[in-house]
C-alpha cells in the first residue's frame, strides 16, 4: 500500500514537472516577438508627406500589438539614398535583404501610395474638403523578396459623414480632411495585421472536462503579446499531406476558445466557445495544435 501510495506520487510530481518543463518550453518558443522590417513607402515625390505620414501609422499600429520588433525605414540610411529608398526595387536587391537577415528581421512589410486626392466639395449649406485614399501593404519573405501576401486599403467615408464633420468644422481644411482619413485608415490596418501576423499559441493543459468536452484550457500567451480577457482564437490541427512528392501543411478548424483570465505576461485560462470534444480528443493524442486570435 504504502509503496502504491509512493508510486502515485511519484506520478504525479512526475507530471507537474512535464507540465512545468512543458510551460517553460512554449514560453521560450512563444515569447521572442517577431521582427518586422517596415520599408519606406513608395509614392511620387510630390506625396512624400502624405505617404510618409501613413507609414507612421502603419509603423504605430504594429507597435500598439507589443508583439513586433520594428526596424524601421531609419536603419536603411547606410545602404542607399533616401531617393533610392523611394523606389520598391531598391528594398529586392541583395543588400537589404542581407541587411534584414543581419537585424534578424523575420518579415518585410513594403507600402505604396496608389493614390490621393484632396478636393473641396461645396453644397448649398456648406462646404468641405473630402480626401480619398488608396494604399497597398504588401508582405514580402525575408529571403526572396517576394510578395507572399497583399491588401489594397481605401479607407471609405459617407457623403452623410463628410457633410456631418464639415459641419463641425472637421473638414474644414485640406490638412483636417487628411487628418480625418488617418483615422479612419485605423481599423483597415489593424485587419491587416490581425489577418497576416495573428497571436499564435498553444494549448498548455486541459483545466476542466464535463461529458467528454474539454471546458476550460490554459494557454500561453498573455499581456506580452496584447493579449485581452474577451480575446477569441481558433483552434486548428496541423497536419502535412503529400502532394506530388511534396510535403504540403494543412490547418483544420476543430474549435475556438475566448480568453477568460489572463494570468500573466506569458499565460491565460480561457472557456472553450466551440469544439470541445475535438479538442480534448486531439490534445489527449497529442495531435499538433495552434491556436490563432481572431478579430
């Protein structure tokens, strides 16, 4: 008796230190942030304060995530000219990607300003300045240089909602009117960086189980990265295909989960929203498992 008694302890201690082990492990792969080179964006000449302006954005929404370490366009100037900076072919040729890979930048975001216009519109009542905006964000590999991702942004605005900040004066002036565009631009970048870099993490342990549905998970992931009580991720399982000799990875949706307390820099319980039994199933067969937030 006493030497069962021995040996569930034993096991238990046992699986208290390979869940610590466990723990430690996902927070040395997990908590490093990801480096992203922000290039300088691409416009006429006679756009530079418009685009630079909306590359600070960029720069700033990347920055309010606290998960990304920027190297921004300023640590370029030893390579060449700010004029050769202005050019998107200046950021594909070897030096600057052997620039990026010698900060360990991990991705290469490159933007240009397609297009711009700032006009006055004059109704019966009032008058106005109405700015239209389109720019790209493209997401460029870090060995190549080639674009593995890209989204146009033309931040919209009503005539309704126009008329209604002219007359609260917030139109007023050219300057007011772009000003108002880069508020609004907010939302369609934040969606690009949820969309292409989203909080990635992983199951730690199963907390609570009813009728075979796992109820309760804690994950790694915490205020290091932004994370939120409320904050939603999908749960896929990872799997690899062969495909014409080719091994080819496959994510599949099995459930989702909303953070529930978040614990620490690095650690949160979260409530199981859908999946449960999937869930509990693949983490009982230690299946791969990541988890990706969601907007």
């Amino acid at each position: 008796m006493i030497f069962r008694a021995l040996l569930n302890l034993n096991h238990t201690i046992m699986k208290r230190i390979l869940l610590l082990s466990f723990v430690i492990f996902s927070q040395i792969a997990l908590s490093q942030k990801t480096s992203i080179a922000l290039l300088p964006f691409e416009s006429q000449s006679s756009l530079s304060p418009q685009a630079n302006a909306i590359y600070d954005q960029v720069k700033e929404a990347f920055v309010a995530t606290n998960r990304f370490d920027i190297v921004d366009r300023s640590n370029y100037s030893k390579i060449n000219s700010e004029k050769e900076l202005q050019k998107t072919e200046a950021f594909m040729n070897s030096d600057v990607i052997a620039q990026d890979n010698s900060k360990g930048a991990q991705q290469l975001v490159a933007g240009k300003l397609i297009s711009y216009s700032n006009r006055l519109m004059q109704t019966e009542k009032s008058a106005y300045y109405k700015c239209n905006v389109s720019f790209s964000l493209d997401v460029l590999d870090v060995e190549t240089g080639q674009v593995i991702h890209s989204k146009t942004i033309t931040p919209k605005d009503s005539f309704m909602g126009s008329v209604l900040k002219s007359s609260m004066g917030g139109n007023s002036s050219p300057e007011a009117a772009f000003g108002n565009t880069l508020v609004r631009m907010q939302k369609y970048i934040d969606e690009f960086i949820q969309d292409y870099f989203p909080v990635e993490t992983q199951i730690i342990d199963i907390q609570e189980v009813k009728k075979d549905e796992a109820k309760n998970v804690l994950v790694n992931v915490g205020t290091q990265t932004g994370t939120k009580k409320k904050d939603e991720f999908i749960v896929y399982e990872i799997t690899f295909l062969e495909v014409g000799g080719k091994k080819t990875k496959r994510e599949v949706e099995i459930g989702k989960f909303r953070i529930d307390v978040v614990e620490g820099a690095e650690i949160s319980s979260a409530k199981v929203t859908k999946g449960g039994e999937a869930i509990l199933e693949k983490f009982k067969s230690n299946a791969k498992l990541i988890c990706k937030s969601t907007l």
